[in-house]
C-alpha cells in the first residue's frame, strides 16, 4: 500500500496533521504504538488557553497567536472546551499587583476581537471568588477556557478518518527506511507500507524515532514532567484559580467533573519519557501550593488520583524547566523523501501547528497546502449553545437521566443522536456495567473511536472511572475481553 503521507505519533500534534493532510486530499496513514491520546495529550492542565505566565518571558508572539487559536477553538468544539474564568489573588503576590494589572491588560489586547469576557478586578460583591480564600480579597478575574484533551485528540483523528485518512491504533513502527524515492516502513502488525513523505509526531519520543530512522537533527528537546493531583472539590463554583508561588512558579486549581478539583503543575526535568510518574514531593507541593490559598486545607492522603506527562519542549537553552519556550519547532529534512519532525507544541496551538506542517510538506507532496481548519468545526461541535443543547438532549432522551444527559452530550455532541439512533428507552441500551456507561456506549467507542480496553473507555474517552467501583471497573473488563 502506498500512502502520501505516514503520521507516527497519535496525540494532539499528530492526530491535528492527519486531520489537515486528509482535509487537502492526501491519503494518510496514522500510527500510534498504544492509544490515541495515551500519553502527554490526556495528561495536560486540560486548558485552552493564550499562556499568560509566558508574558513574563516576553513572548508576545506566543501568547497572541495561541490567544487567537483559542477563538477558533471555543467555537469549534463547544461540547468539550468551555469558557472559564480564572480569579488571580493578590495575596501571597511575588509580583507587583501593578504588573499583575498591565500584564491582563496586555493579555486582553494581544486577544483582539473576543468573544470571552475580558480581566477586571476583584469586587466587594464577588464573594463566590473570594470566599474559599483565606484573606485575599484583592486580586483579578480574567478568562481562559477548560478542554477535555482525550476528546479533542480523538476528535482531530475522527474527522481525519472521516476525509477518508487511516487510523491505526496498537501498531508500532518497527522500521523505516529511505528508497526509490519514497519511505518503505514495516509496522508491527505485519504489514509493509510506502509513502511519500513521514511525519515524526513521536512527542517525548521523537529523538528515539530520529535515532530509529538514523536521521540527526540540529533541533534538541527538552523533557519536562509536568504532575497533577485530584482531591475532592475544595470550593463551589465553576471558576478556577490561578496561585502564585514563592519559587515564582503559578498553580491552577481548576473544577474537575463535578466532585473533584484538578491542581497542577509541576515543572520537572526527566531524562526519560517513561518518567512519567508522579512522585511523594511533587504531591507534597501540589498540596502545599492548594494550602497556601484555600481555607480548605489538603494532605497527600485526600488525593484521590493523580496524573504526569512529560512534555516535548523545543530545547531553546533556557537554564530552568519553567523558562523552555511552549512554542512549537518544524524540522523539515529534505535529503531524501521528506521527513517532518515536530518538536514542541501545546494543546491549543496545535489546529495552526498542523496547518503551517502541510504548508512546510506540501512542495514535497506536489500539493498547495491552503489553509482548510480555521473555521472547521469538529465532529459534534455544530450544536450552537451548549446549555440549549444539553437541555435539548435532556428532553428528547428523558430515560438517559439528568446526569447521563448532561455528560453524553458534552462527550458527543451532535454525534449524539447517532449513537441513539433508534435507542427509544433505557434498556435498548444494554446493560449498565457502572456509572451510567452502557453495552452501547462502549461498543460506539470500540466501533468509532478506536478504544481497545477498558482504560480506553473509563480514563481517557470517558472520565467514569473516577466515579466508579473497583467492582464495577472489572465488570467493563470484562466486557471487553469478552467483547473487544
């Protein structure tokens, strides 16, 4: 089989690139040695946002680039990214309220024409912001927005599917080598490929698939750890909270489905991806950051799960973990049949990360790459006002129930009614194996979104499996081995 072009890596990066490469007519093949999403992408702060500490390492570009993307994204994905508003206290300030002020100002500048409510100060009356603090009333109020990053990954891979690109989960690239003009590749579910050009999309990886191809690459990376903990919410509300730290560092507490609060991130260097575990001081400190703030006070023993990535970051020679650029870096080899690598990138940027790669590909390809995503909705985002939608999904699927509905809309969105298509009551949607997840749903995610195991379902297509049994967890295991 010849492809023009072979995508390794199926996180964010390289599922957004299928997605633009099949929107422009090429046929793509997409391989990912584990499941989509599996590693960096669905351990984020899980935030669609412009990057307001990097206004402290002037990177104006950055920030007003991925402010822009955030614009696109808000309205393109509706049902998995919403708009929140962050509260900044004053309090434990290590900055200058004075710079704080100028610095959302120029954030809402570098914005432009926003459908999101711009920064304004804490006021007497937002008791809701200042309440679950324990004596910080001044401070700010400015906005960002919250994404499920599983989700959009996913959604990036099936819309590529969709313009006819091919996804293969659980297969590795076991070899590539440069012949006859194009790239002959042998993966590890047997089969032997051809394409034109290949895209490394590896993430942490990409210098072992570098070494792999024996290709050498003038562009370094930098493997940084991130950690986030989970603990039971610590205040009412669906704003989040950004917190300054004594070490200069900023820590999110963010809602975290219904009845948990997300805090993070840590800033760890790591000599390896598989380092991806959090450790005792990082949760020490996540706690600490929390308790330094929040009347609620935390220990290690209240959180309830915990998850760490380890980002690719484009080595620019920073000296500390938190200074490393979040910008992206294409490196374009063209000694032979193309070979693009990707080092960098973050969640929000990569829709334009994906477009500018086609750009950079397309000579090779024979093809002008135009741009086709800036005002693509995905798959289930053409469902207008979300809280319509969820009222909507509540009344014309009554047996779903008022917290099913609400979470089966935000996963599916306008794809909702495809997977119910003919379901008319509860039980036409086979057993209930825990949470509210049903025989149908699982088999929509085994059928459509690739998923191959029970973690696929409960952790990253679905959150459910912060919400169930171990009991019931193992009922889902064994469905799939009995089903998958």
């Amino acid at each position: 089989m010849i492809y023009d072009l072979l995508i390794v890596g199926g996180g964010i990066n390289g599922c957004a690139i299928a997605r633009e490469a099949s929107l422009l007519g090429l046929k793509v093949l997409l391989v990912e040695r584990d499941d989509l999403a599996s590693h960096t992408s669905s351990a984020s702060t899980k935030l669609i946002h412009g990057g307001l500490r990097y206004l402290e390492y002037y990177d104006f570009r950055l920030v007003a680039h991925a402010l822009r993307e955030r614009e696109r994204l808000v309205k393109a994905a509706p049902h998995i990214i919403r708009p929140m508003r962050f509260v900044l206290p004053n309090e434990h300030a290590v900055r200058p309220w004075w710079m704080v002020r100028l610095g959302l100002l120029l954030y809402d500048l570098l914005g432009g024409r926003m459908t999101l409510k711009r920064s304004r100060g804490l006021r007497r009356t937002d008791t809701a912001y200042t309440a679950p603090l324990q004596h910080g009333k001044r401070g700010f109020v400015y906005s960002d927005a919250f994404v499920d990053d599983s989700r959009l990954t996913l959604f990036n891979a099936v819309d590529a599917a969709d313009n006819g690109a091919e996804i293969r989960t659980s297969t590795a690239l076991d070899s590539a080598r440069r012949e006859g003009g194009r790239w002959h590749a042998r993966l590890s579910d047997g089969s032997e490929i051809e394409a034109r050009g290949l895209v490394n999309a590896a993430g942490p990886w990409v210098h072992q698939l570098l070494g792999q191809l024996g290709v050498n690459s003038a562009s370094g990376v930098r493997l940084v750890k991130g950690s986030h903990i989970v603990v039971p919410r610590l205040y009412d509300g669906d704003h989040a909270y950004i917190l300054q730290q004594p070490d200069r560092r900023i820590v999110f507490a963010i809602p975290y489905q219904d009845d948990f609060t997300e805090i993070g991130t840590t800033d760890i260097p790591v000599d390896k991806p598989e380092d991806a575990q959090i450790d005792a001081d990082e949760i020490a400190y996540l706690c600490g950051a929390a308790n330094r703030h929040f009347v609620r006070q935390i220990a290690p023993a209240d959180v309830t799960s915990t998850w760490s990535g380890v980002r690719p970051l484009y080595d620019d020679g920073a000296s500390e973990a938190r200074e490393v650029t979040r910008d992206y870096v294409l490196d374009l080899d063209t000694s032979g049949p193309v070979l693009l690598n990707v080092f960098g990138g973050k969640i929000t940027t990569a829709r334009h990360l994906a477009q500018e790669a086609l750009g950079k590909l397309g000579p090779a390809l024979g093809i002008v790459a135009h741009p086709v995503t800036p005002a693509r909705v995905f798959p289930g985002g053409a469902i207008g006002d979300i809280d319509q939608f969820v009222a909507k999904v509540r009344f014309t699927w009554s047996f779903l129930g008022d917290a099913r509905a609400d979470r089966m809309a935000h996963a599916y969105g306008s794809l909702l009614s495809e997977l119910l298509a003919g379901v008319d009551d509860e039980a036409a949607m086979g057993e209930d194996l825990g949470g509210g997840l049903t025989e149908l749903e699982l088999r929509w995610m085994r059928d459509r979104e690739w998923a191959r195991s029970a973690d696929d379902a409960l952790d990253r297509r679905s959150k459910i499996g912060l919400h169930i049994t171990a009991a019931e967890r193992a009922r889902v295991e064994a469905w799939w081995a009995a089903n998958g």
